[in-house]
C-alpha cells in the first residue's frame, strides 16, 4: 500500500509529488450541481469556500461551471467562461499560492482559464468532446486529468455495457495516454469516473479492482463523493452521504488512489491522516 516516491506532476513552476495522498477540494459555480449548487455562485461565497477549504487542508481546488451530473443542462460555452474567469482571478489574487484545476471539457474555456491563472485541466471527456483539447493542454503545458465516460452528460447512463469493464477502460486509458503524450502533454493523472458511464454494480466492481490501474504508472484521482453509488445503496440522499464517502475514500486509498477529489475536505483529510498513520510506515 505505498505511495510512489516517483510521481510528481509540475503545476505552473509547482512541483507536486504523491509523497502522500493529495485532497482536491470541489468548488461548483453551477445552479444546478446535484449536492451544492448555487451555493458558491458569487465571488464573495467562492472566496470564502476556497478559504475554508484551504485551511481544512485543501491541496487543489477544482472549479466547474457546468455540471456533469447524468442529465445535466447544456450550458454554452460563452456561459461557462463567463461564471469562470472572474473567480479563477479573484481566487487567484486572493490566494497567490493556490493550485486551481478547472473542471471542463472544451479547449477554449481551458485555454482562458490557464491565462486567468488555473494549473490544471480536468477533462470528464478525456478529449472526445472537443478535439483540440489534448494540443491546447500540451501548449499550456500544464497537467491534464484524463477521465473515463461513454458519451456526454446527457446520455452516459445509457451507455454501461462493457464485455470487459476493468479490461476495456484499460485499453481505453492506454489509448488515451499514448495520444496525450503524442500530442506534447507531460503530465497525465487518470479518473476511473465512478458514476460516469457505469452502474451501481460496476462502480463497485471498478473500486474493487482500483489497484489494477496503477500498472499505468500515473496518479490515480478518485470522485466518489456523495454520489448516487453511495447513497442509493444506502437508501439515504446527497445531504446524508458524508459517512459513506469516508468509507470508500478509505477503500479508494487502501486500493492505490492518488487523489481525493471531495465536497468535504476536513473529512477526507482525516481520512487521510489515519490512512498515512496505518500504512505508511
């Protein structure tokens, strides 16, 4: 259960390395994300989110405009830059030393927001929704986090047959990985995508196998929190999720993830700790 001493990712001068696990904290601009939309909507609750988060122990904040839940609204791309670069700058000269990731699949809202000062590139499409994606990272030259979805928002929980889940996202990540490094991106981390394009039954299977995805040899991010994977099984609700997020934090940890992406950063921190505690010897 060790770490890679090996992985390192440079963000805008910034060496991060997975000498421990590393927490992104979640900060959606959107009115209609599924757990905490319309909640951070202004610059003044954006700034005061980040700061908490930061001081819970935030590595990273990763900011979306438009949501990715199943069934999400369309939103344009004039709508998506103009909810995102006034933040990004804001939070930016708020928090000189921050380390932004801005969650989005087209490559002109990607290449605004590194000019507005984001570090990285989180693409729920891994490039198959805008083909200029992977040639505006590698220009950048910033890090890209490539994940794993069958189609788009609208349609991706109609498309979860696999003849072979762990196998074919595998090959999927390998394609991917051959043809963004091709293209000129240095650093590649990877996202299962749990709940993008998989049932409740595969995500599980997919947690399951985790491990199987660190012979790829990039850092591994895990999404899991307060998702649907979580509360339908438990019959609860977003709101009521938090306890079973920690627990497959923990389990994504214990099974190779590098990353936590999280609404709830002082928990996952713990997590963390106690993980770094047990294992890390």
């Amino acid at each position: 259960m060790k770490l890679s001493s090996t992985l390192s990712m440079n963000c805008k001068g910034k060496l991060l390395t997975f000498s421990r696990p590393m927490i992104m904290g979640i900060l959606n601009i959107t009115p209609d994300s599924f757990f905490d939309g319309g909640k951070n909507n202004s610059l003044e609750q954006a700034v005061f989110q980040t700061q908490k988060m930061l001081n819970e122990g935030a590595d990273i904040i990763d900011i979306g405009a438009y949501s990715s839940r199943p069934n999400a609204d369309f939103v344009s791309e004039e709508t998506e830059t103009e909810r995102l670069i006034p933040i990004i700058e804001m939070l930016c000269k708020e928090f000189p030393d921050i380390v932004i990731s801005v969650d989005t699949f087209r490559a002109n809202v990607a290449d605004q927001a590194i000019d507005a000062g984001a570090a990285i590139i989180n693409d729920i499409s891994g490039g198959n929704l805008d083909e200029n994606m992977f040639q505006t990272v590698a220009r950048k030259e910033v890090p890209y986090i490539l994940m794993h979805m069958r189609g788009t928002p609208q349609n991706m929980q109609q498309l979860t047959d696999y003849d072979d889940l762990v196998g074919d996202m595998m090959y999927y990540f390998s394609e991917k990985l051959n043809q963004a490094y091709e293209a000129g991106i240095k650093d590649v981390i990877i996202d299962p995508g749990f709940g993008f394009s998989k049932t409740l039954e595969q995500n599980y299977e997919l947690l399951s196998k985790l491990r199987l995805f660190q012979h790829l040899d990039v850092p591994i991010l895990v999404g899991v929190s307060r998702k649907s994977m979580i509360y339908n099984l438990l019959s609860t609700s977003p709101q009521e999720a938090l306890n079973g997020t920690t627990i497959i934090n923990t389990m994504a940890l214990m099974n190779g993830a590098n990353i936590l992406r999280v609404h709830d950063v002082k928990a996952a921190t713990e997590c963390v700790k106690l993980y770094m505690k047990t294992y890390e010897k």
